[in-house]
C-alpha cells in the first residue's frame, strides 16, 4: 500500500477532521491539497449520493479573487463567455482560454460587484495566469487566493437539510444563483450548484474557524436524512456528462472539441483571450469532440491513463474516463473523438486493461 508523504506544499483543508472521522478511505491530489474520492466504496457511494444527501469537503476549488476597478474587464478577457449581462448573484461556468483558444480552466465564476469577482477553479495554476495578465496589461486590479474553503451538499434530499441550517429561504436561490445567508454570528455565500447531477448546493466558508461548526451542524441536522460524507463520485459525473479537467481535457483541447460552444458567446465587441483563434474554429469546426461511449461486456477497471479508441485499423480518439453503471447496466464513457467517428451508433474498438471491447458512440450522456 503506497502513502502521500505529508509536508507543508501539501495542504490538509478547514474539514479534514470531519472527514477523517467519516472513515475516507482514498484521496486524489488536487490543487496542493487533499480531495477524498472514496468513503465505502465508490458503487456504495454512488447509490448513496443518488438517494440521500451528502456533505462534500470540496475546498480544492480553490477562489482567485480579483478585486478593484478592473476587476470586470480583466474577467471577461479570461473567458469567451459574455459576462456582459450577467447579475451580482449570478454564478457563470467559463471556460478560460490561452491566446490559441486552448482551455486553461473551467471554473465557475461568482460576481459580487462590478469591482469584485471570485473564479472557482478546477485543478490548475490558473491564480499565476491571472496575475500574470493583470501585471502585463497594467490593470488596476488586485488578484490573489482569499482563505475560502467551499462545502458542497448534494443528493435528491439537500434541499431539506440545507433549509435546517440556513431556513426556508434557500429554496428561493435558483440554479447557479447565489445569495448571503446566515449561520451563527457570521454568514457564508450559498449557490445552488455543485458537482453532480442529483441537485445540491455549495456554501462558501470564508473563515476557516467556521468550517468545523458548520460541517457537525450539517450532521446533527441530517441523521434522519442519512447524511454521510462523500465526494465528487467517478460513476454518477460520467453518467451525467460532468467533464473533469486534466482528465477529460486539457490544454491540448479547445471549448469547440470540449462540446462547450455555447459558453463562447461573447459580442464582436468584446474583447478576450484566444477570440481569433476561436473566431477561426467556429467558422472550420472542430477536428475532434467529447462524446457519451458505451464499452461493451463486463465491467472495466477505472481509467488512470487514456485508452486508445481504434476505427478500420486506425487510432480515432481515447477514452479519457470510464466506469461500471450499476443503474445502466454498462460500461459508461467520456472519450474525446476524431472527426468522422463522432456520430450516433459509431462502433469502435477500445484497447481497455481487460483487453479490447467494442466501444459505441451514445446519442447524450446518460443523465
């Protein structure tokens, strides 16, 4: 059995307690700092997290804040998505793009102000691009990591357990809104969004003193809800379409090949990184794109590295992601593929640790 050596670049998060005491038993790395992904075990979790409601220590989201008077301008150049109308309760998914169009991130922004914004990243530098072009363009803007630690709340019974922390109210918050609400003598940003597809909510710590009242306030509130500890769980984000970055993409990958052309919305006038590059992409397309794959016969192993995906001889793309769907009785897949063998119905052969299978192309993700 292989253990992390612990040192100081490797950053325990506000809940480590409580989900130390949960019983987790696997971590991933993920921006310097621990991610659980395992608690009983991942089918267990997944059936759990579909018919109850759990508390997820999703602090490696870490925030880059931007804050000053050129706060809005430096955060639409970062992203081809028009944050033009956007609202100060509005929280927007983004993809970030490097000069060629190539993603960087795809973090889910909260504005606060005009003047004030925080970018909720997944697993990446991305604090050192933004720096890196407020100083380069001279922009009055200060960026920097503020000591914010997201919980997230997630399965069909959220709604209930949230509403005895933070009362009645949290049902007014819409998808991907975000309001202030109270808890104790401080008081947290909450939005109604998160990792997965079975409904939740994500509540902003901004001190960590708070993280630990908060995590056993949620427990004591939910034991007849059968709250438990969990995580972002490997099964329920394939089925549900739920892209992970450095996994599923990188910055080998466009927003086009990614299927997010509808986030690359931004108005002529509105100038971003990468909008020529993005601008030539939209008019020729995309040569390769994300799809739904069902593998064939029993279940595969979790991927660690991509498997190569093979059409009349030739290498058409890789699965990127896979796992065992107990409710689907298959094999569920995220690969990015090639032009020609992207349709609906497509057969393919992937090259899986358990040997060849037949690979096909899915019509949509499974929910």
């Amino acid at each position: 059995m292989s253990l992390l050596s612990p040192s100081r670049r490797l950053r325990e998060t506000p809940f480590s307690a409580g989900v130390k005491a949960a019983g987790v038993k696997a971590y991933t790395v993920y921006n310097r700092m621990l991610l659980p992904t395992v608690f009983d075990d991942v089918e267990r979790d997944y059936h759990h997290l579909k018919n109850h409601v759990q508390v997820w220590d999703v602090s490696v989201e870490r925030q880059v804040e931007l804050i000053g008077p050129d706060a809005s301008k430096l955060m639409q150049l970062l992203t081809p998505r028009d944050l033009t109308k956007m609202q100060e309760d509005q929280c927007y998914y983004v993809p970030i793009v490097d000069q060629k169009g190539r993603m960087l991130n795809d973090p889910v922004a909260l504005k606060h102000s005009e003047t004030r914004w925080w970018i909720s990243i997944a697993d990446s530098d991305l604090l050192l691009w933004v720096k890196g072009l407020a100083i380069g363009m001279g922009l009055d803007v200060d960026v920097f990591e503020p000591d914010v630690a997201p919980l997230a709340v997630q399965g069909p019974r959220s709604g209930q357990l949230m509403e005895r922390i933070f009362g009645a109210t949290v049902h007014d918050i819409r998808f991907f809104r975000q309001k202030r609400l109270s808890f104790g003598d401080t008081s947290f940003i909450v939005a109604r969004s998160g990792y997965s597809k079975q409904g939740g909510f994500e509540i902003y710590v901004e001190d960590r003193r708070y993280a630990m009242p908060l995590w056993n306030a949620l427990f004591e509130a939910g034991q007849d809800l059968h709250v438990r500890a969990g995580c972002p769980n490997l099964i329920e984000r394939i089925e549900s379409g739920l892209l992970s970055y450095g996994n599923d993409m990188s910055m080998e990958n466009t927003p086009f090949e990614c299927g997010l052309d509808k986030f690359c919305n931004a108005p002529e006038t509105v100038d971003f990184i990468g909008k020529e590059s993005l601008r030539i992409e939209a008019e020729t397309g995309p040569s390769r794109k994300i799809r739904a794959v069902a593998i064939g016969g029993a279940p595969v192993s979790a991927t660690t590295t991509a498997w190569p995906l093979f059409r009349g001889g030739q290498t058409v793309g890789q699965i990127t992601s896979a796992a065992w769907s107990p409710d689907f009785q298959t094999n569920v897949a995220i690969a990015m593929v090639e032009s020609g063998s992207w349709d609906a119905g497509t057969e393919m052969m992937a090259d899986t640790p358990e040997g060849q299978r037949t690979a096909t192309v899915q019509t949509g993700f499974w929910t």
